[in-house]
C-alpha cells in the first residue's frame, strides 16, 4: 500500500517526467486528500508550477507573487500508480 509519502514521490516524478524540468523547475506540493476513484482507493495529490507564460520576461522577475498553475495527480493506494493527472482550477475567493 502506498503511503501519502510514497504517492506523494510518485506524482512528483510523474510530473517531472511528463511535463518536463523547464515547466516543474519551482514545484511546490499544495494538497493530499484520500478518496476514492471507480472502486479503488486513491490520493489526490495537487503540485503547482510557476505558469510558463509568467516564468518569461522581465515582469516576472519583478512580480511578489507569479501566477501558479494546478494540476492534481490522481495516486492509487494498493499499486502507488498514478492513473491520472487533471489541470484543477480554483476559484477565486
């Protein structure tokens, strides 16, 4: 069984894998939630970057606080597999 530790390398190294070093170089972990998905029990790990469109540009260099991007990646407990990846969107306060 993954652990929320073991899951939480695991979409770490997926994201890094997938999306590249240039778009995880400032990856921050945000959220973990247990739940389950289609009968299997799952974490929901949610990693943020700094957007691609925001790391560019002099602007950038100067902003407190640089736009974000979300995306939760979807663990399963028994395997440690992740099975999916979704842009999450937040709303605003």
């Amino acid at each position: 069984m993954a652990s929320i530790k073991e899951a939480t390398r695991t979409a770490i190294d997926f994201a890094r894998d997938t999306l590249g070093e240039e778009r995880t170089r400032s990856l921050q972990l945000e959220e973990i939630e247990s739940g389950s998905d289609d009968g299997s029990e799952v974490w929901r790990i949610t990693l943020s970057t700094v957007s691609t469109d925001a790391a560019k540009g002099f602007a950038a260099l100067q902003s407190t606080h640089p736009k974000r991007e979300y995306k939760t990646f979807v663990v399963r407990k028994d395997t440690g597999e992740v099975v999916a990846m979704k842009i999450r969107g937040l709303t605003d306060a």
